[in-house]
C-alpha cells in the first residue's frame, strides 16, 4: 500500500516524526527541533519550535509560551492553562487567555 503524503500535509505528522528523530543509532536522545514561522491575520509573526513533546511558541514578540502536546482529533494540538496552538496544514490557530483565537499560516 502506497502513502502519499502532500507537502504541506507534514505539519500534521510533527507529532509522529519528532519523537523517531529523537533517537539515534547508538541509542542517545538527539534533541530535534523543528522551527516554523508563520504569518497571522493581524499581521504579527508567530514563530513555532516543534520538540519531543512540546511546542515554544513565541508571537508578536511577545515571552515565548511552552505548550506540551494535547489530544487532537486531526491535526496538531498543544496546550496549557491560558494557551492553545492548533494546526492542520500549513494553518494554525493560536489561543491565548483573555483574547480572541488568531489564524496564521507559514510564511
């Protein structure tokens, strides 16, 4: 059986892919981190680093957030108490506490 995977559907595998290419061939955890920036509507830039686990998500310049991955059922999630990055494709929705959800997608 054949797997075809488009270009822009990888983002909903970081959860899958992070956590093989942590490991290495003498059996020591590498530290993989993956960096995707993205454009949101308001115009701010929202920088996503994709780990084992866990995502820092810095936007508008603000203090980066540490989000550990949630139960999504398609797609990505990571969340905490006030924050919540969600994703599928090249869009993700950021949420944080006391503000409305903000779309972004990769620049």
């Amino acid at each position: 059986m054949a797997v075809h995977i488009r270009q822009r559907g990888i983002f909903n595998l970081l959860p899958l892919i992070l956590p093989l290419a942590s490991c290495t061939s003498s059996g020591e955890i590498a530290s993989a981190v993956w960096t995707v920036r993205y454009i949101c509507e308001d115009g701010e830039v929202l920088v996503a680093r994709f780990r084992d686990q866990a995502v820092s998500v810095s936007y508008a310049e603000g203090i980066p957030a540490d989000l550990p991955i949630g139960i999504s059922g398609s797609g990505f999630a990571y969340t905490t108490t006030g924050a919540t990055l969600r994703g599928k494709g090249d869009e993700v929705i950021w949420t944080e506490e006391g503000a409305e959800p903000i779309t972004c997608v990769t620049d």
